[in-house]
C-alpha cells in the first residue's frame, strides 16, 4: 500500500483524563524524559475529505479516540489518546507518519467522528462512542497495545467508502516495512539502534 500523506497543524487540548496526541510527539527532548517508561506509538492518518464516499458527496474523518483497558479490572482506564485534524477543511486527502509517545498499555478504540455531507446544505456526523466501540468489557472496534520501552507501527488510519463512511487501518506492507523503518530512523538518529516493531491495530470491524 500506498502510504497516505498529511499536513497537521499541531494544537495541544487537554481535558481531566484526555489528551492531544500532538502534545505528545516523539523529539528527542521527550524521548530523554521517559527513562524507559513510557511507549512510542507510529501511526499515520488521513484527514482529508473522501468524495463520493458510499451516499455520500463528501465524507471526511474527524477524530479517533484511544482509550486504555486498565489490566486489572478490564474496564475502560481513565486515560485516553485523541488523533484529531486541527483545521479540518483544509487538511489535505494525504498522509505522513507520525510517532507519539505514550504509556504503556493495551488501548481500544471508544470513538470516532466523521463528517459526511450529501450536499454543501445538507451535512452531518457519523459517530462512535465508548457505549458501541467497547460493550461488556470487549473492544468490538479493535485494539493495539504496546509495552515501556517498545516502539511499534500501528497502521494507517482512513475512511472505507464501501456502504457508508466509517474508520479503516490500512497499513504498509510487511515487504515495505523495511524501507519505511530505514526512512523514520533517519528522521530521529536517536533512535537508529532501536527495534520498530511491526504491530498493527488489531480489529474485524475496521479493517482486515
């Protein structure tokens, strides 16, 4: 596969338990700070419109939330990741890479908002909550998890057109996983030695 390629403007929002995850990013200074407990996270998305998505004339997917399954009780941590667009109509229908640093844990998917419009008059939200992603303790929409001190490629996230417009992981091909560790490495040299692992986000529901 191709990968999907986007221009982001990075805006920090925080709530009491949620955070940006472009308050995140992987630099060198913050990767200094985590002394080998925290986990990087390379995942890429896009966030421009998709036209002609299934009834649609235009769909566009919004916001992705990550929320982490607390390994004790099973149940729904109190943190969560939210992958967001900062200007959403003018995000480019491309996608880069990204790396984030986060804790460790096993995180499901509890929400998603995307924008469809049948007309420029007529548009609304197709959305995802915590209630539908992740029911009687189980992540129906899917999950990935990484361990302190592992740096892991999750996927690609987009939009599937085929019945109506909902989240998909594409991901980079095994074959072409090489050349894009050898392209991040480049980008943070202070991290050449380290194993990327190949560890998609695990789902039935979005994506295969």
């Amino acid at each position: 596969m191709k990968i999907l390629r986007f221009v982001l403007i990075i805006v920090c929002m925080f709530s009491a338990h949620s955070v940006s995850a472009d308050c995140n990013l992987l630099t060198k200074s913050n990767y200094a700070k985590t002394d080998g407990n925290k986990a990087i996270v390379i995942y890429g998305a896009n966030w421009g419109r998709q036209w002609r998505c299934a009834r649609f004339d235009n769909a566009q997917l919004q916001r992705l939330v990550f929320s982490r399954i607390d390994p004790v009780t099973g149940n729904l941590a109190r943190d969560s990741i939210v992958l967001q667009a900062s200007v959403e109509l003018l995000a480019e229908n491309v996608s880069r890479p990204k790396a984030i640093i986060v804790n460790p844990g096993r995180y499901a998917l509890t929400g998603f908002d995307i924008r469809a419009a049948k007309s420029a008059r007529d548009a609304g939200h197709i959305k995802g909550n915590s209630k539908e992603l992740f029911t009687d303790g189980k992540p129906s929409g899917g999950t990935f998890e990484v361990s302190a001190g592992e740096i892991v490629y999750i996927g690609d996230f987009g939009l599937d057109c085929a019945e109506q417009p909902i989240p998909w992981r594409f991901y980079i091909q095994k074959e072409d996983f090489s050349r894009f560790v050898a392209d991040f490495k480049s980008r943070y040299p202070f991290l050449a030695d380290r194993d990327i692992l190949y560890r998609l986000f695990e789902t039935s529901t979005f994506g295969q």
